[in-house]
C-alpha cells in the first residue's frame, strides 16, 4: 500500500506491473496487454506462472497494489493443478477430456488438502497452534471472497 497523497499514478502501477511480468518470463507485449487490462478493471488478483527456488508450489508479492499469485511450474502437483488454473476451457473439449481434467482437479485438490493436513498433524505446541490459526483465518478469508467481500 502507498501513503496517502503519494499514490502511484495509473501509468506507474502499469509500468511496476510490467516489470514484475517481464521479470516473471512474459513478453514485454503479453506484459503490457495484461498490466493494462488489470489496472484498468482494478483486478486485484494477478496469476503468473514461473519457476520457484525451493519448494512451494505457489509464492505472493504485492506489486502496485495488486497481489501477483506465481504458480510454481516444476512443482509436482503443477501436474494435477495447472491446466485446471487456467482462465478458459476450449469449446473443443470433448467429455473425456473434460472428466479426465476434473479428475486431476479433484486429485490436486485433495493432494493440497492433505499436505496441509500432515504440516499441522506433524507439529506440535505452539507452531501446530499457529497453524490451526492460520487454516481458521484461511477458511474466514474463504467466506469472505464467497459473500463477495
């Protein structure tokens, strides 16, 4: 967030968009089409795809004010999740490949589910405490989004 009164301008939050998707391995053309179209609907939440050092499947900055989501595309579950991330199906997907992609996505999902599962189960005292506090703001997040807010 910028202080009050010194709010980047229009062109500084597309620019600063820009960078971190370039940065991110787009074009400077796919950069600027989606900085655009991002600032310019006030899209809060931007989705990339990319590689990542160590081993989180997703990682989260905050640039102009926007929240950039990078999926990590060599980790495993990429596999099961990445083509479900993506914004649109083919009119040309047949029923099996439909099912066959639902699949993954129900397979990805319960995949990420019991990683976190065994994370809380395998701490313990105030870091399993942590945790739990963490999933509970998580699903108050959730509901948040699903009631539009």
């Amino acid at each position: 967030m910028s202080d009050e009164g010194n709010e980047p301008t229009k062109d500084e939050r597309v620019a600063a968009l820009v960078q971190e998707l370039v940065d991110g391995g787009l074009t400077d053309d796919q950069a600027l089409g989606i900085s655009l179209d991002v600032v310019s609907k006030e899209i809060r939440y931007v989705f990339t795809e990319g590689t990542l050092d160590g081993g989180a499947f997703f990682d989260v900055r905050s640039v102009a004010d926007k929240i950039i989501i990078k999926i990590n595309v060599r980790h495993p579950i990429y596999h099961d999740l990445g083509e479900v991330l993506e914004s649109e199906i083919s009119d040309k997907a047949d029923r099996d490949e439909l099912a066959r992609r639902l699949r993954r996505a129900n397979r990805g999902l319960k995949l990420l589910l019991m990683a976190w599962a065994r994370c809380e189960y395998e701490e313990s005292g105030d870091r399993r405490e942590m945790l739990l506090d963490i999933r509970t703001d998580w699903g108050r997040t959730m509901s948040r989004f699903l009631r539009g807010g």
